[in-house]
C-alpha cells in the first residue's frame, strides 16, 4: 500500500470539505407538514409561475383546551377531591364513623374498614339567613371549622368518648393475659395461689403430639346451643390431656338447617301459616394414636359426664394382628353359647332346670347353711372359754398377793 505524504492529504482534506459544502442537507418526508416544492425544470411557465405567488402555509397543532375535573354542571361543579388535605381526610373519617361517633341511636349500612376517599367532594358551610333570631346563632367562639371540632367541642359536654374508651379498655384487660396478669397480681398480695390445674382453665388446653398421625377416633357433638358446644369441647380437650391422647380440633363443621311450615291454628285461622327453624351446630374433634382401651375410656368419661343439650356420635377404628380374621370366624360362636342361656328366658316355651340340678341347688344351700351354723358354735365356745381363762388368771393373781401379805 502507498504511504501518503502530506500534500495528498492536504488535497483530500479540501476536496471533502467541498462535497459537504455542496450537498443540501435531507429532511424526512414524515416530519414535513407541506409538500416540498420541485426544484426540476417545468415544461410551463405560467403554472410554475402562479404556484411561486401562492402563499406557503403550515396546518398549525390545534391547542389542547384545559377541561377542568370537576363532577359537571348537574352537580354544581363540584371540584375533584384532594387527597392531600389533612381536614377533609379527618372529616370522611368521621362520617365514616358516624354509626359510634355522631349518631350512635341511629342504624347506617356497615361499610368496609377502609373508607374510600370520594373523587369528587366538597365541604360547604351553613350560613344563618337574615330573618332567624340572633339567640339561635352560633357565636364565634361556638362556632368551629370543621366536624373534628364541633365533635371535641361536644365532647367536653356530655363525655361519651371518654365512656366509650373507657368501656372498651375493660373490656380488652377482662380476658387473656392481661386477666391472668390481673390475677397473678392479686394473688401474688394475698401469698396464696390457685393450683396449676385450676389457673390453665383461665388458658388454652394443653395438647399431645402425634408422632405418626394415625386416626383412631372421631368424635363429632352436635348441639343447638353455641355456648354449651364450646364448653363441652373444650372440656372433651382438656380430658384427652390429661389421658395422654392426641386430640385436634375442634373444627367446625356445616351447619345442618331444618325448616317446618305448618298450620298457625285450627278453625277460622287454619289458612295462615307459621314457619319455624332449627339450625343444629357441629364440632368435629379427632384423636390420633391413641390406644382403643385409652379411647373408650375416653369416650365413657365424656358420657358420664354429659352436659345438657349435647349430643354425641363418635367413629372408632382399631387396628389388630394378620391373620385376625380366622379369630372373629370363632367369635360369633362363643358369643352365641355365652347369650343361650340369657335368650332362654325370652322364649314363650321356656327350659326348665331337670330335678337333679334343683336337689343339687338346694344341698348346696343346706350346706351353705350348716357350715354357717357351725361356724357360728365355734366363735361362741371360742370366746367363752377365753373368757373362763381370763377369771382363772385374776383369781391367781388375787391370791399370790394375800400370801405375800400374809408373810409380811
């Protein structure tokens, strides 16, 4: 390749500096609002002359016109709602609260925990007409600038806020830890405690662990009162503790619902009717890895110690050795040897015991009779003659002591 000396890339230099000089810069066709003008030769004068005088023009961008946000002419124009504004924010708190706080006597529909902000709002002030009394205006002093105000105002007359705080604090430190922590503390004045079985009735029951998770019971209580089916659950819980059962639960389960329509009464009201329901409440509790006998026992506790208006079904399963089959093939016939003589006495025609077994029956009773007297003979010689023995060792006795005397 040819090196290049100074003077060629002087020439160079110039010659490309020319070309660009030259060259008409290029505008894309899509940014241009009016066709470009051609610059080739016209083949008539006239017409290259009348579009030369006529005027070159721009379409201009039409002007975006400013439409203002505000709920429209139907509603006074009433302007978009500001977020940002701390008091209108506080008052739609207010109203959203207004079923505790302004008019607690009066029933509003229940609405979400989170009020939402309206997108179009306006707060308006009343203003007293000319023809009222001036003893039913509000002075300035009493007159406040939005609905927090007028409410704290109010609240130093008749104190409802502070009730109604009050009332919910009690009601928050009545159960839970902070009743148990009340309790601890009064105990704690007095030196005595409540034994350890006697505080976990104020906590929740204690559960086992299940290390395989098998079922083997299902214990589901039925009742038509929500009260007495928590408290007999809980106290179901509370027994599988303290008998080493695994209990989960207890789940709720659907309610099963019953309708009747029947007649109102007889005679003339016959026509009318009367509707009446029953709604029955389920809790399902479950014990898993628990022994059968454990399980049984279990379940007797519960129905010796029934609470009223509970009713219970419980679904058991038992798990036994291979090969059990063969064994509940001869159950049934040691069952049926064992409930004969008991079904004897059921029949029309029933089986009477032969005069062998009556004269064994009666020796047996006259033996169980004579042996009852002899035994009675033998206490009664026993202690007669330990009663002789007694007086012969004080007569003995008596007598030693008058020799002794004598010899004195």
């Amino acid at each position: 390749m040819p090196e290049l000396c100074d003077e060629r890339l002087d020439e160079l230099l110039k010659e490309s500096a020319s070309r660009l000089a030259t060259k008409k810069p290029t505008r894309p066709k899509e940014c241009s609002l009016v066709e470009d003008v051609p610059t080739g030769p016209v083949l008539h004068p006239q017409s290259q002359a009348q579009y030369l005088k006529a005027p070159k023009l721009r379409d201009p961008r039409p002007a975006e016109e400013k439409i203002k946000d505000n709920a429209g002419p139907g509603w006074f124009g009433m302007p978009k709602t500001d977020p940002n504004d701390p008091d209108l924010k506080r008052d739609l708190q207010i109203l959203h609260m207004r079923g505790t706080a302004i008019d607690p006597k009066r029933h509003y529909k229940k609405e979400s925990l989170k009020a939402k902000v309206p997108r179009y709002a306006h707060v308006g002030r009343i203003v007293e007409g000319a023809t009222e009394y001036y003893s039913a205006r509000l002075t300035r002093k009493e007159r406040k600038q939005n609905l927090v105000d007028e409410l704290l105002s109010a609240e130093k007359a008749s104190g409802k806020f502070r009730s109604k705080y009050e009332a919910i604090q009690v009601k928050k430190a009545s159960g839970r830890k902070a009743f148990y922590k009340n309790l601890i503390e009064r105990q704690e004045d007095h030196g005595l405690r409540l034994p350890r079985n006697v505080q976990a009735l104020y906590l929740q029951p204690l559960r086992r662990e299940a290390p395989w998770g098998i079922p083997s019971c299902d214990l589901q209580l039925r009742s038509f009162s929500l009260r007495n089916l928590e408290f007999f659950a809980d106290f179901a819980l509370r027994a599988a503790y303290y008998l080493k059962l695994p209990a989960f639960g207890p789940v709720p389960l659907p309610r099963i619902t019953e309708r009747w329509t029947v007649p109102r009464s007889s005679f003339i009201f016959k026509k009318s009717q009367e509707n009446f329901e029953r709604i029955t409440l389920r809790r399902l509790i479950q014990i898993r890895d628990g022994n059968p006998e454990t399980v049984q026992l279990w379940l007797a506790f519960l129905q010796k110690h029934a609470y009223y208006g509970i009713g219970m079904k419980a679904n058991v399963w038992e798990f036994g050795r291979l090969g059990l089959s063969k064994s509940m093939d001869a159950a049934p016939e040691d069952v049926a040897k064992a409930a004969e003589s008991k079904w004897e006495h059921l029949g029309q025609h029933r089986h009477l015991d032969t005069v062998e077994n009556v004269e064994a029956f009666l020796a047996r009773a006259r033996f169980n009779t004579d042996s009852g007297k002899r035994e009675e003979g033998k206490r009664r010689f026993l202690e007669s003659q330990y009663k002789r023995e007694q007086a012969l060792q004080r007569k003995t006795a008596v007598a030693e002591a008058a020799e002794a005397a004598g010899r004195s």
